[in-house]
C-alpha cells in the first residue's frame, strides 16, 4: 500500500492532483483512515496514476479518461484505441486550425501599415536622483523575462515624459512597474529598452544620494555618477504598450502585513500546476481569498470556492520583496484577472501577477 505521498512521488501527479482525482471519482484511494483522512492506495493503482499521468499531459477531456481508465484493463482494447485516436484527432486538428489563424495573423503583420513615429530614436538628457533611480530599479527588476525567443521582453524598459521617468519590466506572467522624479528633459517622448546586464551596471553605480545622468542618444544609453559611467546598446526593439495592461477592473483591496503574509506563503499550503503553465515548467501555486472581513487567506487544499485566485507562488513572494514596504496593498479580482501588489504610500509602483487556472 502507498499513502499518498508516495503515490504522488512514484505516479506523477502531484498530491493535490490525487485529491482532485478523488473527489472526481476517478481514481479513488482503495482505503481512507477515518481518523487522520490519509489515503492508502493498493500497488496496481500504481499503473493507473501513471497512465492518468499521461492522459493529462496530452490535455485529454476527464470524461475520456474516466472510461478508458474504466476500459484499459479489458481484454478488448478497441473503446481505449477509439478514445486515444478521437483524442490524437482533435489534437490534429486544434493544430492545423493553430497554424491556419497564426498564417493569417503573420500576414496581417505583413501588411499592417503602421504611421506611427517610433518612440526608441529621440535623445534624452535628464538628471534622476541615485535613490530614487536605483529604488525603481529593485521594484522592476525581478519582473523581466529571460525567455531567448522575445528579446525585447529581456530588459527593463525605461519610458521618458516629460519630467516623468517610468521603468517596466514584463515576462508575460508578471508585469512590475515604478517611477522616478526627474529634472532637465524637455523634448518628446522617448522609449529605450536596457538589457539586464547593462541595467544591473548602473544599479551598482547607484550607491550614493547625489543626482546621477541619464543619456539616450539613439540606441546608445549611458549613466554617469561622479567620475563613474556606464553605458551600452539598447535592445533594438519595441517594447509592448504597457499603459494598455496596467488598467485593472476594479477588484478588493486588502492592507497585509508583508512579513506576516510571507510567513503564511512560505508555510502554508500549495498546489502544484499539473501541467506547463508559466514559463514552459509546473509551478507551486498558492491559492488565495478575500475573506468577508477584508482580509487575503491562502486556502488550503480542497477549498474550491469560485472566487479563489491561484498565482505562482514563487512570482508572489518576489513581488513582496519588491514591494520593499512592511505593509502592502493586494488587489483581487476576478479569477481570471491579475493580481497586483501595490505600496500604500505610492500608487505608481506596483507589480501584477497573471492568475493560474486550477485544474477544476
């Protein structure tokens, strides 16, 4: 007999998964302690929780895995076939559908006559105070993407109006936004994108109170302090209209404490992403509500309320780094809808994090 633990281990599902599928009735522990709740399973179970396995890695419907499930152990083989290839079949054709839609859209590209004047090859001169520079720079930075593929989601996007300055970063999953005070701009509009290694550059020059230079000339970008620079190429590329993302539908806030939310993240319970959701691999997951009396709870396993709102548990406590404040603002919505984190004291700097769908 395996208790679920094991099961979980040697099957490859996750514990949760295994609770799910029980609840589900489709593979039901073959014995319960009335007293503690753990599930027991028999050793044949084994070879169907693998099976599961497989069957939810290919994204077949429940409905089909329950009867071939039902059907694998029979001598006649012929629904399972059926079933696999009806599957095989929907996959194909949900593909070539795919390529179809991505072949129209490549050529709406193609064609797309764009007027507008690109933002990334003004000049900019402008005087940013080292604290608030490099403040901005921690509450973007764990947001950036490292994905190969979009390139341009590699590095922290600095947006320059006016005597504003903002910095985003964004890995599709997460998106952080800040600002800094600024003085000695007075031209248009200018966007560059600083590749990681260039911006972790000027971080570490960014270690005393004095104003330090900004200068953007084209695709170069340089920072000065003192008798100190650095400088390098911009990424070349667009970054997306972040100001489009960053309007929420209204959800509710709640003040936490950062360290007493943490504690509860870190020791709480989770869930494990059953299938590649963010960032290509599985993910933990914490599970959260808004309770009546206006404060955020990490549900535990089995609380399947609709209003719940899974998210990367490990993007979470990033955010809360970032945050850099003992009390921040959740904002939750609907399930669907990002989660942000927001500072008291500052509604410019905030992060948001895309909710994971659960499995049921």
């Amino acid at each position: 007999m395996r208790r679920v633990g094991e099961m979980a281990r040697d099957g490859g599902l996750s514990v949760s998964a295994l609770r799910f599928y029980d609840r589900a009735g489709v593979l039901v522990p073959a014995w319960v302690d009335p007293v503690s709740g753990y599930r027991w399973y028999e050793p044949e179970q084994l070879e169907e929780a693998r099976l599961l396995a497989r069957l939810r890695r290919v994204g077949m419907p429940l409905a089909d895995i329950r009867l071939v499930l039902a059907a694998w152990a029979g001598a006649d083989t012929d629904l399972v076939r059926g079933l696999l290839q009806a599957h095989l079949r929907r996959l194909e054709l949900g593909l070539s559908d795919a390529r179809s839609e991505f072949s129209t859209l490549r050529s709406l590209l193609d064609h797309r006559e764009n007027p507008m004047t690109s933002l990334s090859t003004a000049t900019a001169r402008l005087s940013v105070p080292a604290p608030d520079l490099a403040a901005a720079l921690d509450a973007v930075r764990f947001a950036a993407g490292t994905d190969a593929e979009l390139p341009m989601l590699g590095g922290i996007l600095f947006d320059i109006e006016g005597e504003e300055l903002h910095l985003v970063a964004t890995d599709r999953y997460r998106m952080a936004v800040a600002q800094a005070r600024t003085t000695g701009h007075g031209g248009p509009r200018t966007q560059v994108v600083v590749p990681l290694p260039l911006a972790d550059a000027m971080r570490a020059l960014l270690t005393g109170g004095e104003p330090v230079q900004l200068t953007v000339d084209g695709d170069r970008v340089t920072l000065e302090t003192g008798d100190r620079q650095t400088a390098g190429q911009s990424l070349g590329h667009e970054f997306p209209d972040y100001r489009r993302l960053v309007h929420l539908p209204a959800g509710r806030r709640a003040h936490v404490d950062t360290a007493t939310f943490r504690e509860a993240l870190e020791t709480g319970p989770v869930r494990a992403s059953e299938t590649p959701k963010q960032d290509g691999e599985p993910c933990d997951l914490s599970v959260l509500r808004m309770a009546e009396n206006g404060t955020v709870i990490v549900c535990d396993d089995g609380d399947d309320d609709q209003n719940n709102v899974a998210v990367n548990r490990e993007f979470l406590l990033h955010a809360l780094a970032a945050g850099a404040r003992d009390e921040l603002i959740l904002e939750l919505g609907a399930p669907t809808a990002p989660l942000a984190i927001r500072r008291p004291d500052d509604e410019g700097v905030f992060s948001m994090l895309m909710p994971v769908r659960l499995e049921n």
